[in-house]
C-alpha cells in the first residue's frame, strides 16, 4: 500500500514540475539595448556546468546574495562575450570573464521562444535579466568575485545551462 502511494505521489510531482517548465511568462523590452548583429557560435557539449544545479529561488536584488558581492558600479573591463539562443539550448556552455568589473553579453535570441539569462552560485541566484524575445540585446553584468557560476534560462533550465569563470 505504501508503495502504491509513493508512486503516486511521484507521477504527482514529475506531472506538476513538467507543468510548470510549460509556462512561459511575457516578452518585455526591460533595459536591454541594442547592439551589433552576432554571428552564432556553434553548440558546445557541456563540461564546467554538467554538475551544477539550477536554481528555481527569486532572483534578489544585485548584491542581496550572502556572501557574493555583486558590484554594478565597478570599473567597466570593456569585455563584450558573444551568446546565443538557437532554439533553447545556448550557442556555448562555457564563458570566460573579468573579476570584479562590470562585463557585457552581447546576446542573439535567433529563435521566436523568450529567454532570460540568470547567473546563480551554489543554491543563490545572483543576476537576472527580463524575459526577452527574438533580436539582439546588450545584458550589462555587475562585478562578481573570481569564482566559477552557472548561467541559465530560468525557463529552460534543463537544457540552458553552462558555466561562467570569472578571474
């Protein structure tokens, strides 16, 4: 009997979390700004993120993180990295940036479905952006301490996830 119930409380859980990854929020134009036209970079399998977890808590305030010290007023390291969304998986799964400056992600939505770009460490989210559809937009990332983070799409977070080290 009790076996019989676990079951079912499983195929209850998989049925709502499926549920809840069909959900798509509505595209807004936030503060993103334009930018030049990117060239797609080709899918790269997995390697720095394939063991990190994404994270389904709110995205607080940048800084609001106990023990990262996001800086949105740090120096700017005038680093531009390029990334795309082809359907929903990234155009790489591994990003290089600079300590503590604020860095930029010149990013090519190339599909019709609407992404965001988030940046946890750990179990925190840290960063994230508005939801986004189709075009070119400029994300404006805070200083972060040197360390190893996980980018995602918060709304794909299975199949859009990879790593960022920053030193």
């Amino acid at each position: 009997m009790d076996r019989k119930r676990s079951s079912g409380a499983l195929i209850v859980v998989v049925a709502l979390v499926a549920a809840c990854g069909a959900a798509a929020p509505a595209a807004s134009t936030g503060s993103l700004a334009p930018s030049a036209v990117i060239s797609p970079a080709a899918h790269t399998a997995p390697s720095v993120a394939a063991s990190m977890a994404p994270s389904d808590s709110p995205a607080p305030s940048v800084g609001e993180t106990p023990g990262i010290s996001a800086d949105p007023q740090a120096p700017d390291s005038h680093v531009t990295v390029k990334l795309a969304a082809i359907g929903i998986h990234w155009s790489t799964t591994e990003i290089e940036a600079p300590a503590g400056k604020v860095w930029h992600i010149a990013f090519d939505n190339q599909s019709t479905t609407l992404h965001n770009f988030a940046l946890s460490s750990g179990s925190q989210q840290i960063f994230r952006t508005e939801t986004f559809g189709h075009g070119i937009q400029t994300i404006d990332v805070p200083g972060l301490p040197a360390d190893t983070y996980l980018f995602t799409c918060t709304i794909h977070p299975q199949t859009m996830r990879g790593g960022v080290v920053i030193k």
